[in-house]
C-alpha cells in the first residue's frame, strides 16, 4: 500500500546529536517543524540541523492491523478519513 506523503516520518539529527522523530508539519528557511506523538511538536531551528531524511515510512507501526477485524479495519479507515 501507498503511504500518504503527509504521514512519512522524518529523522532530524541536530548538531549536538539529539535525534527528533516526527511527520513533518512545515518547514521553512528559518525551521522545521515535526508532529510528534501525542501532539508534540519539535522545532528545530536550520542552523542547528545535521541531518534530515525521510525514512520514507509511516509512523504507525508495521504489522498493527493484524489484530483487527475486516470490520473494525474497515471502521478505522472510515474514523480516520473523517478527520481529513
């Protein structure tokens, strides 16, 4: 399956080596802003960025629809769509 580009997760390494994780939310010429979990927001400034890469997955975890049923899957889609 597809993964929607607005879900990727990003890796942003700073230049004192702390590691942020997130989607990212925006970015500009000054900072990039990633969403993290449970509403956090990283901000980090240009200047201070070593390394930013897409991982190119999506933060929910691989293998967690395993558990639910067709229907509950099927819910789901439908609960998540409605946020859009």
């Amino acid at each position: 399956m597809a993964i929607n580009p607005g879900y990727v997760t990003y890796i942003c390494e700073t230049a004192d080596g702390q590691i942020e994780t997130g989607i990212m939310q925006s970015q500009s010429a000054d900072s990039v802003v990633l969403l993290q979990a449970q509403g956090r927001k990283a901000i980090v400034p240009r200047n201070k960025i070593r390394r930013l890469e897409s991982t190119g997955l999506s933060l929910m975890p691989e293998g967690l629809e395993a558990g639910l049923s067709p229907t509950d899957l099927r819910d789901l889609i439908a609960f998540i769509q409605q946020k859009q």
